[in-house]
C-alpha cells in the first residue's frame, strides 16, 4: 500500500529519516498551487490545481538535502523550511500567496525530478517536500528518494578550496557537488546546474586570471564568475564568461586595493542534471594590466573637452560584460578604461566611434560611478545601438556634492577589433535638463508647447528596479518645466511625441531635489506614439509649485519632437469611488453587483511594495474605491470576480488601504494592508485582513487592473465580515 503524504504542511508526513518511500497524490485535495515566485517552481496557471502530498523531514545544520521525486506523470517539487506559515495561504482564486521556497525542481514532462536544500545554520532545521502536479491532470503515484549528507569539500563558498599562489588544476570534476547558486550582477548567466567553489587571496596590485576548459568526453560546458565578499544564493559578480562549449571560458579581476582580497571562482554549468567527465582550471596570479586596462586602474583623469583619435585594445582584455545588468552596455571583446572628473553643474557627453559602420569595431559603451565595481555595477548610463557611433551622458547635478569622478568604458564586441576614437564634451547642460537647472517663469495658465525635444538632454532620473512612488520613470533622456497649479485647481498635463517616441510623465512637488525620489502622479499608461495624460488637484488656498518630468524609454531618433499641452480648470466634483475620499460605502456583508471601473480615473498605482504580502505585480489601469469599517477583533474577506468582458477588461487586481482616506497617496506602499493579483482573465481575487487593533477601523477596498488604460467591464463585490 502506497504510504500517504500529508494534505498540508501543518499536517505533513514525518519522515524519519532519509530513504525511499512510495505514495500517490490520486485521492489528495489541492492544497498548494505556487507560481515561481519566492524561490518555488510554478505550476500550470491555465488550468486548476493538482492534488498535492506533503513530507516533513529534520535536516542537520551543515548538511545538504536532496530529494528526487520519479514518476510517470510530470511532477513539481518545491522545499519549504519549516515553519509551516511559510507554505503559505491558498486563496479562494485557487492560488497560493505567502509562500517562501528554499528549493525546487520542474525540469521533465515526467521521469526524475531533483530538488536540494543546504542547511547552512547552526541548528537542525526541518523541510517540508511539497509534490504536486503541473496541471489538474498530471497525478499518480511516484517514490520519493531522501538523502542528507554533509557538503563535500568546495561545494560552496563557506568550503572552498583555498590557495595563495598560482594553480594548475587538472581532472577537476562536479560529480558529488550540487547546484548551490545561481547568476546574478555582473555573472556570466547561464549558471543553472552543479557548480563548485575555489577561493584565491588576490594580493594588492596583483591580477587574478581564472580560465576553465572543458576536457575532452565531458558532458558539460563549464562557465566561471568570480566573486568578491559574500556568496550568496544569487551570486554578485566582478566578472565572469560563459561562451562555447569548446572555448576556454576566461575571468579577470584585478586587486587595485592597498590590502589582499579573497576572490571565490565559481565553477558552473547549465547542462546536465548530473554532468560527467572533467574540466581543467587556471588560476593565475600577477602583475595588473597597464593604465585603462580595469576601471581600477583608468587611464590619466579627463577634466576638459577632448577627443582622443587611434584608442586600441591591443593588449587589453575582456574584463568586463554585462552579464544581466540592466545599464552596463559590455561586449565579449576587450575593453578600455577612462577616468573622467565632471565639475558641479555640468554634463559629460562622450561619443566612441569605430573606424567602420558598426562592425570596425562594433562598440558598446558605459559610464560607471568611481565608486563601484565596472563589473558588478551598477553603471550610469549605457549605449550600445547599431549605429556607427555609441553615446552616453552624465549629468552632474547642482545638489550632488561637487566634483563627480566617473569611469567610461568603451567595450569592442568583437575578439580582435581595430581602432575607435572618443570624444569627450564636458558642458553645462542645456537649460530644463534636469528640474534643478530649470530657467524662465513657471508655467502657471493654459500653454501648448508644439516641438519640444528631448534631444540633447540627458538621463538624470534613470529607470531602476525599484523607481519611486509615484514616479513614471524611463530609461531614456528626460526634460523638465515648473509648473504652478493656482488654488483649487487641477492641471492636466499632455505629452504626445512625434514618430513612435514612447513617453513618460513625473510630477513632483517643489523643491526640486524632489524630481526623481517623490512624485505626486505620474503616467506611462501608453505604448509607443501615443499621448500621455495626468492630472493633479491643488487643493489648497496657496498656489502649488511642481516640477514636471517628461521622460523618454530608449534614445530619441533624430528630429523627434514631443507636444506639450498644460490647462487648468476648477476641480470637478468627485464622481463618488472614484477616490477615497468619495468611496462607496459597504456597511455590511453582502454583494454588490453590476459594478464597473469604466468611467473612472487611475487615482492609484500600487506595486509589488504594497503592504508585506502583496501578490501585485502593479496596477496601472482605472480603479473604484469602496469603503468598509471593520469592527476590533474581526476579519475582513473580500472578494472580487469579474462578470463581463474578456482579456484585460475581466483581469482584476484589488488592494486594501488602512484609514483614514488621507493614506490613499498615488502610489501606496507601507499604506497597504494586503494585495492580490494572481488570477488571470476571468478569475476572482481575494484579501483578507484582520483588524487586530481595539477599535473599528476603516478600510478601503481598491479595484483595480494589471492592463495599462483598462477598465473592468464588469465584476461583483462579495464582503464578508467575520
């Protein structure tokens, strides 16, 4: 008789120690149902849940897990660490939100699947096994293989093998290793599979060469990163290279410090699950490459405008790609390091052109702060186009604290390039580059502005990972004007560019250094060509002073232009839930039907930062306000389902704000009491929140949509206060 698992994970089965078992998951409920997110292998979001078994097993501290699951059906693993809160909540739309996966692995339609945990703490630590199914169908029976064993050896950072001089390392070999990190910053990608960990102490001023080859009958293509400081599961890299399966793979970094740093090479490889044969590794240490060889040591500063003619990498290496990184533009060919100092109030602008049409050499160029590593970053600004030519810029700012020291590096993507020149301008920037170098009278009545440009102006508020609330941030040049919004009234702002220019507005309250940090509304609802439109309301008897960004994704084409269109009006008034302020009130459980946002504005935009168990991915389209009070000690349950219209006009996204109205800022973050948007088109989403405090609280439920200028059709609005 097959052994069962358990339904939950607070009702897991214990094993009691490692070994084989069978069990099937035919006759289990769906209790667990992932995306991959939080560290877990995702399942089919297309169909419903599968049945799920659960496993519990104790695993020392310093020991690694490995479970494999074989079965005829396609199976998911995914490890959670105890405790069992971290599997999570499965919601009334049938997904799971709140879960947190140490391992995981969906790698076969069916056959083996291999999941590992290391437990690298200093006490015993218990893991759930989660086996469940890809889709509804995909179920059976299947053995569960348990091995723990301590780490051998070099699997990880923490045991790497040490050294102090140079290494010729022959027959090196995976087998017996595990898959303990993945590629990050700076990291040739691709590292996927089994890796295994060197450690070399890097004296001051002295270079370290790690090169691995694949020896002959190896059934790998083994990449190397290199590390400086702390592994963690997600690698930040110096450098790294993952090219052919034939081609020695080859990392530098250079030691431009005043003490000796210890550098971890991570061998790595993609493919396959168990790799077999052997790869030889070169760890050679000596004398750093000459003046722009690394960005630790440039060529002499650059303080004035020059142009410098015959640039060659001849006998320059390949140190930096970019691997990932989101503005680094880095090549697989050498690259040259220049050192440049950008007075206050000034702009660098440095253009690299080879001595061909893209292709003598094809360049790729960067501009990275002295105060961070070229290869992990982050860089500045980044170009690397199919024009002849490469350009990036930097605006030193007024308020950035004096003198800025940057690097630019200009990158060949090609292994044996001929010659480029760069030219280096070192400016002013144009007038309304940025908001703190805005000129002439705010504008404050009703102006149309028909060709303004972007050309010329540089990137100063740059898109990141993390682009502040309320902000529309693109990565692309940006312009900036003063606006001043008289009492009591609400400017709409317009912004349609030329050709297929795809636009972005900001808008910040005075001062400036506001522009970029805090943003009072923004709009990037549209696609290429299209107008941008926001409003803001001045709701006070003072005149409000703002600074309004117009931001661009990707670089202007020559000639492009963009219109500008500013009017006031008194504010309208509120179509009831279309704000806080205004919401629907809901004063029992119940449903609202034949409910619809379209008609309303986008007020709100919340984000993956909306409250500490968002499942949102952001909510740019319009949205309705309703507002619940919930008594102390009760819990609030809303649901919303979708009842009319198809694709982006039936796919909700709903979140809940914490009274009073006033907390309801453009883009809530730590306002937010819970999020979900983990349904698809058609399918209901549902909060939870308990007021735990001792009085009633208010609550606000937002509608809302993941679509960009949507509208929901229809939906129904199901309370319940319990």
């Amino acid at each position: 008789m097959p052994m069962p698992g358990g339904e939950t994970c607070a009702t897991a089965a214990v094993l009691a120690g490692p070994g084989v078992i069978t069990a099937t998951t035919t006759g289990a409920t769906n209790d667990q149902y992932f995306s991959d997110i939080t560290g877990c292998a995702g399942q089919d979001p297309d169909t419903a849940g599968a049945p799920d078994v659960v496993f519990r097993i104790t695993v020392p501290a310093g020991n690694r897990l490995t479970a494999t699951v074989n079965a005829t059906w396609d199976s998911v693993v995914n490890l959670v660490a105890a405790p069992a809160t971290n599997c999570g909540v499965l919601g009334a739309d049938g997904g799971t939100s709140g879960e947190t996966c140490v391992g995981n692995a969906d790698s076969n339609s069916s056959g083996n699947e291999v999941a590992t945990y290391l437990n690298i703490g200093a006490t015993d630590q218990d893991v759930f096994i989660v086996v469940d199914g890809f889709d509804a169908t995909e179920q059976g029976a299947f053995s569960l293989t348990t091995a723990v064993a301590p780490v051998p050896a070099g699997d990880t950072c923490a045991t790497a093998a040490a050294f102090t001089t140079s290494q010729t390392l022959t027959a090196q070999s995976l087998t017996g290793f595990a898959h303990d990190y993945v590629a990050g910053i700076g990291c040739a990608t691709g590292s996927t599979g089994i890796d295994r960990v060197y450690k070399m102490t890097v004296p001051a001023g002295q270079r370290l060469t790690a090169a691995v080859t694949q020896d002959t009958g190896a059934s790998f293509n083994p990449l190397v990163n290199l590390v400086v400081g702390t592994c963690t599961a997600t690698l930040t890299c110096v450098a790294g290279s993952n090219l052919s399966s034939t081609t020695t793979d080859t990392a530098i970094y250079d030691n431009d410090g005043a003490a000796a740093v210890d550098v971890f090479v991570v061998v790595d490889t993609a493919t396959p699950a168990s790799p077999t044969g052997t790869f030889g590794l070169n760890l050679t240490l000596g004398a750093r490459g000459g003046a722009g060889e690394t960005c630790g040591n440039p060529s002499a500063a650059i303080t004035s405008t020059q142009t410098l003619t015959a640039q060659s990498f001849t006998g320059f290496a390949n140190n930096y790609q970019s691997n990932g990184q989101t503005t680094c533009r880095y090549g697989n060919g050498p690259d040259r390091a220049y050192l440049v100092q950008v007075p206050v109030g000034n702009l660098l602008r440095a253009v690299a052109t080879g001595s061909g049409a893209d292709g003598g050499p094809d360049l790729a160029l960067s501009v990275a702060s002295a105060a961070v590593e070229c290869g992990t970053g982050p860089c500045l600004s980044g170009a690397d186009t199919t024009a002849a030519s490469e350009s990036v810029t930097f605006s030193n700012l007024v308020g950035d604290g004096g003198t800025q020291t940057v690097r630019v590096i200009v990158d060949s993507k090609a292994a044996a390039p001929t010659d480029f020149s760069i030219a280096f301008t070192i400016a002013p920037p144009p007038a309304n580059d940025s908001c703190l170098n805005v000129t002439g009278t705010p504008i404050s009545t009703n102006t149309t502005l028909p060709t303004e440009t972007l050309n010329g102006f540089t990137n100063d508020y740059a898109a990141s990972t993390s682009t502040p609330p309320g902000c529309r941030i693109a990565s692309g040049p940006d312009h900036a004007y003063a606006i001043n919004i008289p009492a009591m009234q609400r400017v709409t702002i317009t912004a349609q560019a030329s050709g297929s220019g795809d636009l972005a507005l900001s808008v910040s309250d005075a001062p400036a250094s506001n522009c970029g940090v805090k943003c009072a509304q923004g709009a990037d609802n549209q696609g290429a060509g299209t107008a941008e439109t926001l409003f803001l309301d001045n709701t006070t008897a003072s005149v409000r002073s703002v600074f309004l960004v117009v931001d661009r994704l990707g670089a202007p084409a020559a000639g492009e232009t963009f219109s500008l269109n500013v009017t006031f009006a008194a504010i309208p008034p509120a179509m009831a839930g279309d704000i806080c302020s205004s919401a629907t009130v809901i004063a029992a459980s119940g449903m609202l039907t034949a409910q619809t946002t379209t008609g309303f504005n986008d007020d709100y935009y919340a984000g993956s930062t909306c409250g500490t168990s968002s499942a949102l991915a952001g909510t740019p389209g319009y949205d309705r306000v309703y507002s619940i009070s919930v008594p102390a000690g009760m819990m609030l349950t809303a649901t919303v389902d979708p009842t009319a219209g198809t694709l982006e006009d039936a796919d909700p996204a709903i979140f809940l704000i914490g009274g009073p109205a006033s907390n309801c800022v453009g883009e809530p973050t730590t306002q937010c009491l819970a999020g979900s948007d983990q349904g698809f088109e058609g399918d209901a989403e549902t909060v939870t929140y308990t007021n735990s405090t001792g009085a009633a609280q208010t609550v606000f439920l937002v509608v809302d949509t993941w679509y960009a200028s949507s509208a929901l059709a229809g939906f129904t609005v199901n309370i319940q206060i319990q």
